[in-house]
C-alpha cells in the first residue's frame, strides 16, 4: 500500500499523524503538543494553551475542541475519553 504521508511535511491545519489518549495531570505537560482535543463524553476540559494560558470549556460528546493544548488539568477536567490530535 502506498503511504501517501512518507514525503510529505504535515501543515498544522490538518490532518493529524496521530491520535493519543490523554490523562489529565495538573503538574505534567502532554508528551506532544494537541493540535486539538476530542472528548468521547461531554463535559468541562481545563487545559493550559500554546500561548500559556489556562482555559476551561465546556464540550458535548463526540466533541473537538481545535485549540493547540500543552496540559489537560487533572483539576475541573469532568470530560472523559479524551484524545489529543498530534504531529
């Protein structure tokens, strides 16, 4: 099968490489930066953004949430099954 991704540098608009389960942590940053989130089932997210800051909104289910994410915190977080969009 033919990899039409081998050669080619992935744009941050999309589409990821990868998706990874995410543990929220109030003290430890994700392994790889999140293009965005996705949520299995609704609920607050609290994440730390590129830019720094801490954020809190509330998702649906089977949500996407297109924000660069450094952390998803531990703390507030009642969304579950969520997923981190990475390079």
């Amino acid at each position: 099968m033919s990899n039409p991704f081998k050669n080619r540098t992935l744009p941050l608009n999309g589409p990821a490489a990868d998706i990874a389960p995410v543990t929220p942590n109030d003290t430890q940053d994700l392994p790889d930066v999140a293009l965005a989130l996705y949520a299995e089932t609704g609920g607050i997210i609290r994440f730390v953004s590129i830019k720094g800051a801490e954020r809190t909104v509330e998702v649906a289910d089977r949500a996407i949430l297109p924000v660069g994410v450094t952390r998803v915190l531990q703390t507030g977080t009642t969304a579950t099954g969520l997923h981190a969009f990475v390079l």
